[in-house]
C-alpha cells in the first residue's frame, strides 16, 4: 500500500469518527433540552390542575348552596293526600 492510500483511509475514518461524535453530542443536547422542557411543562401542568381542581371544588360547594336556597324558595314537597 502506498502512503496515499493509508492517508486516504486514515483521513476517512477520522471523518467519520468526527461524524459519529458530532452525532452522538447533537444528539445528548436534545435528549437534556427534552427532559429539561419536559420538567417545566410537568411543573407547569400539576399547578393548572391544581387551580382547576380548587375551581371545581368551589364550584361544587357553590351549587350546593344554590340547591339548598331553591329548597328553601319552594317550600316543602307536598304530601300524598289519601282520600278516606
């Protein structure tokens, strides 16, 4: 083999050893920027549900309430009356 072509083979395979590197670096970056936006998105989401869940909740009590005064509005339920 000549000089030449051992320079050719060893210049192609530092290519693609830069290229194997550069791809598996490219690719950590976007594995820690997904798990870094997956963990604000997951803060992010448990304080909306924790919100919603308090919204839900006053709104239940709320009803409650409503049901209670449109009782007292309309009185008793009237009785069955037997005639005897």
């Amino acid at each position: 083999m000549s000089t030449e072509i051992i320079a050719i083979v060893v210049s192609s395979a530092g290519v693609v050893v830069t290229v194997g590197v550069a791809l598996f670096a490219g690719l950590a970056w976007v594995v820690r920027r997904i798990d870094a936006v997956e963990s604000k998105l997951t803060t992010r989401i448990d304080a909306v549900e924790d919100k919603l869940v308090e919204r839900i909740d006053a709104m239940g009590r709320e009803l409650t309430e409503v049901k209670v005064s449109v009782a007292r509005w309309e009185g008793p339920r009237p009785r069955l009356i037997l005639g005897g």
